[in-house]
C-alpha cells in the first residue's frame, strides 16, 4: 500500500470514528449526567470529590462529574449575583435574567426544559451582558460559566 493509500485510509477512519461517537453519545437516553460526555468533565471529576470532602457536606450538582468551586473562587460580581437570585430581583438584565436554559451544549445534566434558569454575571467595563452565567437547577443546583456555555464548573454558594 502506497503512503499516500495509506494516509487516505487513515483519515477516512478517523472521519468515521468521530461521526459514530457524535451519534452515539446521543443514545444513552437517560437523565443522569455521564462523565464521559466531555473530557474536561472527566478530568473535574476528582476535584470534585476533594471539594465535598473538604467541605464535608453534598454540594447540589457535584454529582454531574463537573469540577465544583467556591463561590469565593469565582469573580465577585458572581457572589452579588447569587444574592440577586436568593431576593428574587432586580436583575441587571430582566429581560434576559431568570429565563429557562435549554442546556443545547448538553454539558449539564439533561433534564426536563424549563428545569435550568440563567442569570447573568456582569463584566466589568464590558459593553454588552458578555459571557458570565450563572445556570441555576429546580434542586438549587449553581452552574458557573466565565465563557458563555463553553465550559461548567458547580457552586458551592456555602463557601
């Protein structure tokens, strides 16, 4: 087989292998969070097991597989947010705050729609909402993201 055979197969193999793990992490079909649904959520999972350990108390979320923070870790603008949500308002953004998140990037637990709020967590000297969230669960669940759903960690708002 001639190299420029042999590449061909070679990149006709790896199309294929990325277009069955596309779909087949579709078919788990339940609603628990698999950790081998991304692989940072793979890598969090010991962080997290530390963080309720040092903790010594369950943190709502820390059972996505998603590495879990302080609120004391994440910019501040996220404590005072967490305070907006706990009064119920007024938020920065009202159109925009307290809206159902659809979870289409599929990095949090799947659940039902409606099940996810967001709020935004303001950016200094940003001229727009920019890309802070924070993703609250119907079980009082805090997600945490600095870019725009790219990436999650849990809240441990207790810390």
């Amino acid at each position: 087989m001639t190299p420029a055979r042999r590449l061909t197969v070679a990149l006709i193999g790896l199309v294929v292998l990325v277009v069955v793990g596309y779909f087949a992490k579709d078919l788990g079909g339940d609603d628990t969070a698999s950790p081998a649904s991304s692989s940072s959520t793979a890598a969090a999972s010991p962080s997290t097991k530390v963080a309720a350990g040092k903790s010594g108390q369950n943190v709502p979320g820390q059972t996505s597989g998603l590495a879990v923070k302080s609120l004391s870790e994440l910019p501040k603008e996220a404590a005072a947010t967490v305070k907006l949500i706990d009064k119920g308002g007024p938020f920065p953004y009202p159109s925009n705050d307290g809206v159902a998140f659809e979870n289409r990037e599929k990095l949090l637990p799947a659940k039902d729609s409606g099940y996810y709020k967001e709020y935004t967590v303001p950016t200094p000297d940003s001229p727009d909402r920019g890309a802070r969230r924070l993703v609250v669960g119907s079980a009082k669940e805090f997600f945490y993201t600095g870019d725009h759903y790219g990436s999650f960690v849990v809240v441990d708002v207790t810390r």
